[in-house]
C-alpha cells in the first residue's frame, strides 16, 4: 500500500484549509466525547456523522475502504468476544458454556462503532493535514523545532528502511542465504546477515543526513527560524474552535446527567 | 593572485579522521594542502577513490573537523571566514554543498518545503525566501514540481532539488561533491546542464568534484588533481588532461580525445593537445582531405576488416559474432512482470542470453533493467511468461538454489556486507551452498589472491574504502564460483584505475567461461569490454545485437538519452573524411585512422 505512511491526500476541500490546531483540537474533543458515551445509537449517529464530514472533506472512496479493511476483523471479533465473555441480562440461546445475550452484543456493537469512529476522528485529521503542517501545529503549540523535525524525518525514513529491508534481504539471499530453513530460532539466527548489513547501511545514511541537516544551516545561534508557510488562525478557525468547545461543554454536561452513556436507553 | 581577493584560501591543510576501529590510529587523509580559488571561477576536483576529495569539500563549510572530530591542521578560509572560529550553520550561507546521494539530502515532503528549509533556518523573511524559492527552481528548471514530493522524483530530479535547496540560501560558493555518479545518462544530462546554467547566469565560484573528464573539460577554468592526500597539480584543463601517463599513474581518466592526442603523439610523433570534441574534430578534419579520404571511405570498413584490425588490440573479444557461441544459458520468452497494477516493469521481453558471452544491459533507470536481471536468479518471478536458467525455469526454484549458477552483485556494496572479516565476508556464500573445511578455506584464498585482498583478510570489511568494499562484494560472489554473473553497476563511484582493474577481473572472468551480465549507464565501459548490448526503453527490448551494429545505428538509441562515447561520436562525425562509423574505442580510432591515411 502506497499511502500507508503518508496518508495525507491533496483536495481543495474544506478540512485542508482548517488550521492543523483547529483540527488537533477536534481530534481531542472527538475522542473524548466517545469515551464519556457509550449509546449505541449515539455511537452509530457519530460514526455517520463522521463518515459525512470525511466525504465532504473530499477523500476518496478508496481511503475509506482502507479503513474499513484494516477495522474489519476489530468489528467482527469485538462483538464475538464481547457476547462470549460478558453475558448479560436475558439469554437468547445457549451454546456448551457460552450464553448468547441480547444486552452484550448491543454492548459489543457499540464498543466498535466508538472504536470506528475515533479511527475515522484521527483518519480525518490525518487524510487533510500533511506532515509540514502536523509538525509545524505541534511546533506551534509548543513542542520545540528539533523534536517536530525529528518526527518528519522518522516519518519518512519509514519507507526507506523497509525498501533497505527489502534490497538488503535479496542480496543475501542472492548469495544463497535461505530464510526458510530451520526452527524459529534458526530462523532468527539467518536473518542476522540482514539486519547488520542494515544497521551499518542505517548508520551510514544517519551521517550522510547529519551532514546535509547541518549544510541547511540547521541551528544557527542566535537566528530565529522563519517559516515559509506560518499558520494563521482564520476567523473560520476562531468560529470553528468556538463550536468544539461548546460541543466539549455539552457532552460533559450530558455525561454528567447520565444522558447516553447507558447501551440502549436514552439515559442510565 | 592576491590571498586578500581569493573566496577559498586553503593554507597547509592536514586532516586525519578519528580511528574507526578501537585498535586503530587516527586515519590520514589530507596531507598538506594549499589552494586559492578567486570568487567566480569554477574549479574541478580530481582524484582516486579515497583520496580526500570529500573531505576536502567538509572542510570548506566547517563540517571537517567541527563534526568529524579528528585532528585538523592549516586554516581554510572562505569569504573571510576562517572554518575554526565559525560554526557550521553560520558558514552554511558562505559555502553551500550538494551532496552525491540526493536520498539523504532530504527532510521535507515536498519540494517547495525543501528549498524553503535552509532559508528558514537562516531566519530569512517569508517574503524573500518566497523570491529565492521562485529564483531558484527556476535556475534547476523545477519550477513545476514545487508541490510535489521530492522522494518520487527521478534521480536527475533529486539532484536539481538538491540544489535549488542549497542556491536558496544564496551561498558564495557552491560545492558539487560528484552530484552525477548515481544518476543515470537522463539524470547527468539534466544536472550537467543546469552547472552550465549556473557558471553563464550567475556569479558563484563553483567547485565541482567529479570524475567525468569530458564534463570536467567543458566546465572548468582550472582542474585541482589529487593524490595520497595532496594536490599534485593545478591547472587548466588543457594542460591537465595533455598529461595522459602522469594520470592513468595517478588512477585517473582522461577525455577520450586527450587520450586520442596522446596516441598519436606516441606513435605517429605528432604534436597534438584534445581536450574538448571540437579540438580534435577541427585538428583531424584539417589534416585530412576530404577529397582524397573519399577513395577509400566506399568500401566502407567491413565487418571482416574491422575485425582483423581490432585482433590485435587490447579489446580483442569483442567482436566474435553472437551465433558462433554455445547454446543459450538463459532463455526469455514473452516476459512481463508487474509490481502493482499500474507499474509494469516488462512488457513482453523475450532474448537468449549465449553460453560465454559479455553482455551490457543498458538503459535509463526504469527502464525495466534491474527487473529483468533479477529474473535472472530468481529474486523476481515472472508475473506472464518464462525465464529458463541453465535448463530449469525460474518459477520453480528458490533464489538460494539459483545462486549457484547465477552470481548477483547488488550496486551498492554495504547492501551485502556484514561480516567481521574480509575472509569471513568471501566464506559466506560458498558456506551457505554447503562448502566447508579445506575445499572452502581453498576457495576463499584464491578469491582473496584474484582481487588482490589477501592484505585485508582479517580486517573488517564495513570499515574499509569503497572502493575496496566494492571488491570484496564481487569477490563473495566470484568464491560462489557461478556460471552466470550479473554485476549491476558495479563501477559506480569507482576511481578510472578501479573501474579499470574491476572490468579486467571481470573481463578475466570471461575468458575463464563464465557468462556476464553488466547493467551499466557507463557506454564507455559497454564499447570497450561487452560483446553484445542489450538497450531497454519501458520494459521493452529496443535492441539487442552485438556491441558494434548497436553503435553503428547509434541514432536508434537517441531518444534513450543514451549518447554514445566520444570517440565513437568523433569517428561518425568524420566518415566524410573517411572514418569508419563504428569505431567503439581510442585504439580502434588510432588504427583506423592511420590505416586510412596510409591508403
């Protein structure tokens, strides 16, 4: 999968141009208004929502299906396993010593609508926010430069040491390494040759990045760093931020009165 | 010239790096170096692998010894900054450096944030740094990519982002530490050109480190050779290049017209001095007439003719026709292979590969190159078609099985190397096809002994010079003893006295019967030591025949971007005054030539 370590996808649509804090804020009182509730039905209303949001956000179908595919075996075993584990109230048939309850599986979807909707919360963030922007809004809020820059280039190095993985596995194997044979510790024993010919290759390519970070002219004394793109809030991100904190306000309100935190009925 | 005008001035350098094994000592590398370049001249490196060229360009922004540590000697001052008394990222506006691997160079994921990163550090206005962005991916010609991501560029791509990056914070000096031996022909045509814009638009002193004598040639006012650790010489590149035995002595190529020059000179006592095409072209066509050479440019060098000729030069096998060797070793038929559903890699290649024989495959980068080799010995499976090796289909069989007959040399030496010893490093391969006791430890010395590494048996081999570990990669392969070897690109980065002495073991390897496969963008190298070339163009075969007839119709490869060595250029250009138009090497131009005049 190409995109699955920079999953950002560039659209004209409107979450791009929310300012990346506006969207770190959303992403947390998304999260935790999913934790205060536990309403089925109020989980399955937030995940559409959600979905809605994304959609009109302009990510394509396909990023969807990516998530949908990787929740897919979450959405199935949690229900199982929550029926199995956790009978409650009456019981809709027995099986051995496994009691399949209506209440428990109604607990169990709704463990897993939360859990898609928070996993599309953080996708929304990070489908319309590309990295420059991530870092620069952590930098912002206060984490310093270095740390953010670290965080981009670690991002990025992702898919270079896997393609080192994978061009370092073939020319061992080209010299008839076999990584098939043996026993499980056989097996770690063979992929030595790989991973010390990564490790030397690795560290190679960490002095050859010190030396072009330090050619930027990273880290002069006494300069401040200047950005080419800073980020401004816009009077949509003041509005847009107003509205989360009044969402965060009434979901604790609501939380506090006890208003959809039980599994079917309106309040506990 | 004047210390108090010059840009550079670099007095009585010495360098040693710190020890890279915990027994070592402090490792030598400059051993006393002085040099003033004046502010606007573009001034060329030479010199063999390890040598210190690199070092030497650390040394001109601080890097040596501010981040190397070491011990450092001399004072090296730019601009009016001495390197001691000011840190790197101060000098970083002084002096600028692009580096030879564009990969590590970026931090950024697009192009725009890249270029933008060394003024932002600099803490220059967004306004301005908004101009030096337009200005300088203008002066590379990337001024469309900006929103791109610079890791799905091309190499030749890469290397013009890289610097853009550097132009961008407006330094005084500009640094290429061999910004073209990774690229392909594209890639060193697209970043040579832009060095050419750079020296006619802007005024920057240029200091270019490379190994490519034409280009050095073109470019330079003055050409800095050296060896064990000092400059030996320091002129123009006329002179530099009339030395053509003080050089090859040194390890280091010159342009094949300079090399022409001094082959008359020697043999026919003349008094030539080629450095650039035109030289000889206009020397060469003078002294020949054009009305006489017509009587005997008709009988326009045949096959047989040529052949007799070039019996007796040093690339004698090159041109024994395919069809008189053995039967195929390799066979493809009808070949596609797909690594996503909208990358094909191979579009229906089908070729044998003859029982002995030399073959180049060449090609731009993604032209499928690598893919077909790796079919080869089974790393790739066909995704449509059949790859028969020595009988057997690749389908079915392991790589590990395959490495007995089909030897693999990956292009960058440290993707294999791992061991703690040079012996131990040869012993792996033959080891892992069940050698052992004295029939292995047999096979390894006499792999040490072929590529001269007896000296560096225990030592290891991660701490070793490129070019070294460059050997030792093909030597763990050679104690294999495969029937097959595929070498891809193997003399990158190599020195001209190491490509030399590497292309001859490999020459030797042919001679001894082993069939090889050379993936190479160097034509130089495919004219001089393959028998046939194999030119891909997107996962196609464009042709495949023996080296001479692929040259000969050269301009099927035009819009390869593949270009022809120089001599081969210089003979097409002067069939009207009866050159052959399918000379591949210096000695073949210089027999002809005087066999022509002669009549």
């Amino acid at each position: 999968m190409s995109f699955m370590f920079d999953l950002y996808v560039e659209r004209p649509g409107w979450a791009h141009r929310v300012d990346p804090r506006v969207k770190i804020l959303f992403v947390l009182v998304g999260v935790i208004s999913m934790i205060l509730f536990s309403n089925l039905f109020f989980m399955l209303a937030a995940l559409i929502t959600i979905q809605l949001l994304i959609g009109s956000a302009g990510v394509p179908r396909d990023r969807f299906a990516w998530v949908w595919k990787t929740m897919l075996s979450i959405n199935f075993l949690i229900p199982l396993l929550w029926t199995i584990f956790y009978p409650e109230g009456d019981i809709l048939f027995q099986f051995w010593i496994l009691k399949f309850t209506p209440l428990a599986l109604v607990r169990g979807l709704g463990v897993v609508a939360r859990l898609d909707s928070i996993a599309f919360i953080c996708f929304l963030w990070l489908f319309t926010t590309d990295q420059t922007s991530i870092v620069r809004s952590l930098v912002k809020i206060g984490m310093p430069f270095e740390w953010g820059l670290v965080l981009a280039i670690s991002l990025r190095y992702v898919p270079t040491f896997y393609g080192l993985y994978v061009v370092v596995s073939e020319a061992q194997q080209a010299r008839a390494l076999d990584l098939t044979k043996g026993n499980f510790f056989q097996k770690l024993k063979s992929y030595m040759p790989i991973l010390v010919a990564m490790i030397i290759s690795a560290l190679r390519t960490a002095d050859k990045l010190a030396r072009a970070l330090e050619s930027r002219a990273l880290g002069v004394e006494g300069v401040e760093r200047t950005y080419l793109h800073d980020i401004r809030f816009s009077r949509q991100d003041y509005v847009f931020s107003a509205v989360l904190l009044f969402i965060f306000c009434v979901a604790i309100v609501l939380h506090v009165l006890g208003v959809f935190t039980h599994p079917l009925y309106l309040i506990s | 010239m004047s210390g108090e005008l010059a840009e550079i001035s670099i007095r009585d350098l010495h360098y040693s790096y710190p020890p890279l094994t915990a027994q070592g000592g402090p490792v030598s590398v400059l051993r006393g170096i002085d040099l003033e370049v004046e502010r606007g001249e573009f001034v060329s490196i030479m010199g063999p692998t390890g040598v210190g060229k690199t070092t030497l360009c650390l040394a001109l922004n601080g890097i040596v010894p501010q981040s190397m540590g070491g011990i450092f000697g001399g004072d090296v001052i730019v601009g009016g900054l001495n390197t001691k008394e000011h840190p790197v990222s101060k000098l970083a506006s002084k002096v600028g450096i692009v580096f030879q691997d564009p990969e590590s160079q970026f931090f950024n994921m697009t192009v725009e944030n890249e270029v933008a990163f060394g003024p932002e550090s600099l803490g220059i206005a967004p306004a301005e740094i908004r101009e030096r962005l337009a200005w300088a991916l203008d002066v590379v010609g990337m001024s469309d990519f900006r929103d791109r991501s610079p890791f799905h560029l091309s190499g030749g791509q890469k290397q013009r982002v890289a610097i853009a990056s550097i132009l961008a914070m407006k330094p005084d000096i500009l640094v290429l530490d061999e910004p073209t031996s990774g690229l392909d022909p594209i890639g060193k045509f697209e970043v040579f050109r832009v060095v050419q814009e750079l020296k006619r638009r802007e005024q920057i002193t240029i200091i270019m480190v490379e190994q490519e004598a034409e280009k050095i040639a073109e470019f330079s006012d003055r050409v800095v050779v050296m060896h064990e650790g000092k400059i030996v010489m320091v002129d123009g590149p006329s002179v530099i290049f009339s030395q053509v035995d003080l050089m090859h002595e040194i390890g280091l190529g010159v342009t094949q017209v300079s090399d022409l020059a001094a082959r008359f000179n020697a043999r026919s006592g003349t008094n030539y001095t080629f450095t650039l095409f035109e030289d000889a072209y206009d020397t060469l066509s003078q002294n020949t007439d054009r009305r006489t050479a017509t009587d005997f440019s008709h009988p326009a060098i045949d096959g047989a003719t040529c052949e007799r000729k070039s019996a007796s030069l040093e690339s004698s096998n090159l041109q024994s026709p395919i069809s008189n060797l053995p039967p195929p070793v390799i066979q493809v038929r009808d070949l596609w292979y797909q690594y996503t559903d909208d990358i094909v890699a191979l579009r229906g290649v089908s070729l044998d590969v003859k029982d002995g024989d030399f073959v180049a495959v060449i090609g731009q980068n993604g032209s499928g190159k690598t893919t077909l080799v790796k079919h080869f010995n089974g790393l790739h499976k066909p995704t449509k078609g059949q790859v028969i090796v020595d009988g057997r289909d690749v389908s079915d069989l392991p790589v590990g099985e395959l490495a007995r007959t089909v030897g693999y040399v990956f292009q960058n030496p440290d993707y294999q190397i791992f061991c703690a010893t040079t012996r131990e490093e040869i012993a792996f391969g033959p080891r892992n096809l069940g050698l052992e006791g004295d029939e292995l430890e047999e096979r390894v010395e006499e792999a040490l002994a072929y590529f001269g590494l007896t000296e560096y048996a225990d030592s290891p081999p991660a701490v070793l010079g490129f070019g070294t570990r460059r050997k030792i990669s093909v030597a763990a392969v050679y104690s294999m003893r495969p029937r097959v070897f595929v070498l891809d690109e193997p003399t990158t980065g190599l020195d001209w006295k190491s490509t030399m002495d590497l292309m001859r073991v490999i020459r030797a390897m042919n001679e001894m019967g082993h069939t090889i496969i050379l993936v190479t963008h160097d034509m130089k190298l495919v004219c001089e030591f393959a028998r046939s070339s194999l030119v891909l163009r997107d996962g196609q075969v464009l042709t495949y025949d023996d080296t001479r007839t692929v040259f000969k119709h050269s301009e099927i490869l035009k819009d390869t971007q593949i270009e022809p060595p120089q001599i081969t250029k210089l003979a097409k250009r002067m069939v009207p005054f009866g050159m052959s138009d399918d000379v591949l090497t210096v000695d073949e131009f210089h027999t002809v030539y005087v066999g022509r005049r002669r009549g």
